[in-house]
C-alpha cells in the first residue's frame, strides 16, 4: 500500500516542484516581479481553496475517481502553460494546475490517515510522503537545466505529460469506497467543521504547519535569488531533497518514537535558521551546507505534520482536518511568493529572505515555549511515587 501511495504523491509533486524554476521562464517572458510573484503564488492560493473541495470529493465519491478527476483538471492547466504567453491565461493555468495538485494530494495524504495504525503511523508517513520531496532532486533540476539550453517548450511540456502519468497512478490507488475506523459514526458521517474548529491542539497544529510552510515556500522564489549570484539553484534544491529522503526513509523508525508534539516547531526553525544563512553567505559551500540543514528540517517535519491530524482528532474529521491543514500551510506558499515580489524592488530579494526566515523563526520558538512543551509535558505519563 506505501508504494501505492509513495508512486502517486511523487508524480503530482513533480508537477508542482518542476514550476520552482518557472519563475526564470516568466522573467524571460519580460514580466516585472509583482506579475511573477502572483502568477507563482497564484498555484498556491489555487491548492489552498481547493482543499476542502478535496475532501468533499473524497467523502463522496472515493479515493480513486477524486484522483481520476484531478489529474485532468492538472493536464488542462499545464496544457495551457504550455500553449500561451498571455498573463491571464498564465494565471488560468497555475489555478487549474494547482486544483489538480491540491486535491489529488490531499485524497492521498486522507487516505494514508484513515488506513494506516498509530503504532506505525510515523514511519508509514515518512516512507510515504517521501514521494513528495524527492522531485527537487529529479524534475527540478531537469527542468533547469533545459532553461539553461534554452530548451522552453520542452521545459513547459514536463507538465501535462506528468499529469498523464498522474492519472495512470491514479487509476491504481484503492477503491471507490473510503471507510472509518471502528467504533467512528455511521458510514456517510464525516462529523462538522464546528467539531473540527473546537479542538485546541489541532488549532495549534494549523498555526505551526502555517509558519513553516512560509520558509518552505521560500525554495519557489529560491532561482531568482541565485540567479543574481550566478549560483544554480539546484545546489541547495538537490541537496535539500537528498537531505529529507535520508530522514524519511533510513530514518523511517525513528519517526514512531520522536515526540512529534516536541520536534514539529523545531524542524521548522531549522528550516528557517538555514535559509537566513543562506541569504547571509550566498555561495556553493553555504548553499549545501543550508540545502541539508532544510532538507533535515522538513524530511521530518512535514510528515509529523500530517500525521498529527490523525494525533489530534477522531477519524470521522480527518478528511475535513486534512483539508484544512493542508489550505492553512499553502497560504504560505501564496504569502511568501507575493511577499518576496513586493518586497524584493525595495529592500532586495536577500533582504527579503531574511526578514521572513526571522519572522518565522521566532513565531516557532515562541509557539514551542507558550504551547507545544506545556501539551507535551501535560501529557507525559507520569510515575508512580516511590515509597522507598
């Protein structure tokens, strides 16, 4: 079943992770960075509102025809990227791509939550969501190496054709029936948002997923910050992937026995602490030296994320907790893109990293100190006392 799943999730994030470098094709295209910001961050803000979509899907009509139905929509979008220069069909195309991609991972990552036992729950997650980060060593270099020859249409081409492979993946992955634990509601009853919104620790969980997912967002903008020290992106985006596959799949076992409530926050101020060091010290050495530190940091840390949905609510909520995760941390990935195009004309694209890595950075530590250590301590078994 974890290969079932890891083939697909690696498919649709080559999807994504070949566009990190489609901001030098828009540049090439003579667009200012504002338009280049939007229209990458467009992608994002695209997944983010079609996530609870994803999860409507999911609940009515099952695992297989929602990821079916995605890959489509995913193939008309890049198809369009492919065939047009024009910005408002551009912004048509990443939308489309991005519902494709939004609700074809978030059935994945959903059905992952309802099959797979807690006592495995780490390394499964690890070992499957893995798919999702080996792309920035694969497609995205790839892709920048046919910019690099001048090679555009074969670069915008990557796109449907990986669709389509999408949808083959798609084709194989479960049934058409999406089942509840044990002991869960009745068949069909998938709980309320209201019941979703009054758990405390999953509202935490949201606001921490949202503050990493700002740094991670920061590797879409990361070519037009090396372009300007005729550094290739590739040495920190290869060596940050090599990095989390490390984590993820030698270091699966691991991942059942870290306190995840403990080491989430943490894995996302190393991504920050990395990305500031970069921007600092732009040079080869630095660049993977900072791609590992950030692949470590979210080789573990995105699936502890995930897999605390399943930690923090009953299973008849995970598709709509999912849902609501994933929109939360990619509206850093629009925010960062957007922020980064406004920014970089007036203060610089450096300048900008550093701010947002710093930002982040110290939402974390503070999300550790006010909640995550007291919840983790709280719920520590405690010994019995000693009556010697």
């Amino acid at each position: 079943m974890l290969l079932g799943l890891f083939l697909p999730i690696y498919a649709m994030h080559c999807v994504e992770q070949v566009y990190f470098v489609y901001g030098n094709v828009l540049q090439g295209y003579g667009l200012p960075p504002q338009t280049t910001g939007l229209i990458l961050g467009s992608f994002f803000v695209s997944i983010m509102l079609t996530r609870p979509l994803g999860g409507w899907l999911l609940e009515g009509f099952g695992i297989r025809r929602t990821l079916i139905l995605s890959s489509v929509t995913g193939f008309v979008g890049c198809s369009v990227l492919f065939a047009t220069r024009s910005v408002p069909m551009l912004f048509l195309g990443r939308i489309l791509a991005g519902a494709s991609f939004g609700v074809y991972t978030m059935a994945l990552f959903s059905h992952l939550a309802l099959s797979v036992p807690e006592r495995v729950r780490g390394a499964s997650f690890a070992l499957a969501i893995s798919g999702g980060i080996l792309p920035t060593a694969t497609i995205t270099p790839l892709g920048e190496w046919l910019i690099a020859r001048s090679q555009i249409g074969m670069f915008l081409a990557l796109g449907p054709m990986l669709c389509v492979v999408c949808w083959f993946l798609g084709r194989r992955v479960g049934s058409d029936a999406v089942r509840k634990g044990e002991g869960d509601s009745a068949e069909g009853d998938w709980g309320r948002y209201r019941d979703l919104l009054s758990c405390k620790p999953f509202m935490f969980l949201i606001v921490t997923g949202l503050m990493i997912s700002l740094t991670d967002a920061v590797v879409v903008c990361m070519s037009l910050f090396t372009a300007e020290h005729n550094i290739v992106a590739s040495w920190f985006l290869a060596t940050s992937s090599v990095a989390g596959i490390v984590v993820r799949v030698p270091g699966s076992r691991i991942m059942n026995t870290l306190p995840r409530q403990l080491v989430l926050a943490p894995c996302g101020m190393l991504m920050a602490g990395a990305v500031f060091m970069v921007s600092v010290f732009p040079s080869v050495g630095t660049f993977i030296c900072g791609g590992i530190l950030f692949g470590i940091g979210i080789g573990a840390g995105f699936p502890m994320m995930i897999s605390m949905v399943s930690d923090t609510l009953p299973q008849s909520l995970i598709p709509k907790g999912t849902a609501v995760l994933l929109s939360l941390y990619d509206l850093g990935w629009f925010v960062t893109p957007f922020l980064v195009g406004l920014a970089t004309p007036i203060i610089g694209i450096a300048w900008t990293f550093r701010l947002l890595t710093a930002l982040s950075f110290a939402a974390l530590a503070l999300l550790v100190f006010m909640y995550w250590l007291p919840f983790w301590m709280a719920g520590r078994p405690k010994k019995a006392p000693s009556h010697v």
